[in-house]
C-alpha cells in the first residue's frame, strides 16, 4: 500500500512539472514553488489539473500552505492514507489488483492543523469526486470525502448499505481517532452517512452533526429505478459532465448501490445518541422544464417524480421516522438534484 501511494504522489509530481514546465528532476526537496514561478494563478491551474486527473481535491492555497517540494510530499502522503481493498464479504484481498483510490481522500484543508474535520459519504456513483467543486469552506476546516471501495469492482458485486458503512467507519476512525464527528451525505450519501452516524455511536463515539443533502428518506421513498439513471445518463443531465456522458465505472456503481438501497429498510436512531440533523431539499426538478411524458418513464414511482418534477412538498419528509421525538432544522435551496452540489447552485447550501 505504501508503494501506492507513492506512485500517486510521483502522479502529482509529474502534473506539477507539466503544468509548471520544468523537469521532473527539478521538484525535489526545500526547491520553492514561488521560485518555479507558482503564483495565484497558476496555483488553481494545477489543482484544477490534479483534481481532474487524479480525483484529490487540493485547497487553492496549496502552494502557498505546502511551499516546498518537501513539504507538499508530506502534505500528500497524509492525504493518500490508509486505504483496504475488499472483496464483497469485506475482508481484504491482497490478490486483486491495488484500488485505484483511496477509501477517502481530503478534499479541503489539514487534518494536523484544523478546527473542523467533516467526513462526506458519496452518492450512488460511490466517488468522493461528487464533492470535488465544492468551494473552500474556511481555512480551519478540513473536509474529507469517502471512496467506495467498490468502485473497481464488476457491477456483478453485492453490497449492503449497512455493510459499506462498516468500512467507512474504520477509515474515518483511522482519519479522526475520536469524535465528535461531523457527517454528511448527498443523495443515497445520506443512508450512508446516517449507517455510519449509527455506528460510530454504538462504539462509544459521539456524532455532533449528521448533514443530509437531497436524500430521499427510505421510509417514505423506494430506491432510483436503474432506467431513470440510464436515461439521465443518455440526455446528459447527472451533473457537471457537459457533452459527455458519466463514465462506465460511474454507471456500474450505481446499479450496485441501487441493488444495495433496494434492500436496505433503516431503523430508528437510538435517542441517546442523536446529532444535530440538517436536511438539504433542492427546489427544482430534473426535468422541471420538459414533458416527463415524453421520457418513457415510470412517473408513478415516487422517487422518480421527486428526483424529475419535485411536487411542492416540505418538511422532513420521513426522516422524522428515524430520529424521533428531536427537531430537524430543514432548508431548501435553488437547483436540482445534481445542480445542489455545483456551482454557482453550491454555494447556497453554506
């Protein structure tokens, strides 16, 4: 595992020398990044570069933060810490191939030096990417987002929600040995990060805040039927992804969490172990603007009503069911379903 992450290290380096135009040998030890002509600018340039080629997020500041050569390597082997391979039974596997991410991956901020540490479970598509154009929250907050470790694995894989938030759990623990943690989730990322809520606290651990943006209650909501994503995938409406369509890997993990979520009933949060709970609504409809009769698809769905036409409809919206007898702070805010966590809708949901 040591040898991967200093392959993905030796990855950034060398994104670093293309962007900068310099030799790969010239980025070693005390060499300042100002020196190399790094300003402002250039700076986001290759975070930017960084994030798309490689899906780790660095702050903007990076290299005024991590000035060094030396001191970013550092920066970045915290970074690229611990990540299992697993089969679907959750044991390692030292067989398979090494994962081509991380189990989390720190998106904004440092652990050693910040105030706030936030952990976000992915969506459907299982990547920490869904987080990747957040914008920077504050400079004592380090934010954190969770991989999947299924993300290389045959669609054929089974999971359980319950399951998968196991392991997540382990590596959080190893990112923030004690709580009080701070969770959220957006989209089936809300029965993530509610799982691990619950487990953290049944091993002693104390949650503070549980953030659920977007995410159908289950109690109330059947899970995505796979035709919506296909079809949102076709007519390039899941996200920011322009002219292109997602990625197959994308795809693929999605019709394992939806056979996950298809399975998955939550139950009650104990009320001794209750965090504060902030639901997130997008106001607009995927399809808000067009005939959903013309998609062919299944408006008598629940979820897939919600998701494409969002019927006026407030309040918790079933999660009252699973913390019940506490006060949910709700809010809505402009966007869609995938709009909510890029910008310019993003910046609403601070």
């Amino acid at each position: 595992m040591t040898k991967t992450r200093s392959l993905e290290t030796e990855n950034i380096l060398n994104i670093i020398a293309e962007e900068v135009g310099v030799p790969r040998d010239e980025l070693v030890g005390d060499t300042e990044f100002a020196d190399l002509g790094v300003d402002v600018i250039l700076a986001k340039s290759i975070v930017s570069k960084i994030a798309e080629k490689t899906g780790l997020r660095l702050p903007n500041t990076a290299f005024n933060d991590y000035s060094t050569v030396n001191s970013l390597q550092s920066h970045l082997k915290d970074s690229l810490k611990p990540s299992l391979e697993v089969t679907n039974q959750g044991k390692p596997n030292s067989s398979s191939p090494a994962p081509v991410n991380p189990l989390s991956i720190i998106l904004q901020g440092r652990v050693v030096s910040a105030k706030t540490v936030i952990f976000l479970l992915p969506d459907g598509s299982g990547s920490a990417a869904a987080y990747l154009r957040l914008p920077a929250i504050d400079p004592g907050v380090c934010l954190i987002g969770m991989n999947s470790p299924f993300l290389n694995a045959s669609k054929e894989e089974k999971f359980t929600v319950e399951g998968i938030s196991a392991m997540w759990v382990d590596e959080i623990r190893q990112r923030q040995p004690k709580g009080p943690y701070i969770l959220g989730g957006w989209s089936a990322g809300g029965y993530y990060s509610f799982e691990v809520a619950k487990c953290l606290i049944r091993k002693g651990e104390i949650v503070k805040k549980l953030v659920l943006i977007d995410s159908p209650c289950r109690l109330l909501y059947e899970e995505l039927p796979m035709e919506v994503v296909h079809y949102l995938s076709k007519n390039n409406l899941m996200g920011n992804w322009g002219t292109r369509q997602p990625p197959t890997w994308m795809i693929d993990h999605f019709d394992m969490s939806i056979r996950a979520i298809s399975k998955y009933v939550p139950k009650p949060m104990e009320p001794s172990g209750f965090p504060q709970v902030f639901i997130i609504w997008a106001k607009d409809g995927v399809l808000s603007n067009l005939d959903t009769a013309e998609t062919g698809l299944n408006m008598n769905i629940k979820v897939t009503q919600m998701l494409l036409q969002r019927p006026d409809s407030d309040g918790p919206l079933g999660w009252d069911g699973l913390f019940p007898g506490t006060k949910l702070s709700i809010a809505k805010m402009p966007g869609n379903h995938f709009t909510i966590v890029y910008p310019p809708d993003v910046s609403r949901v601070y």
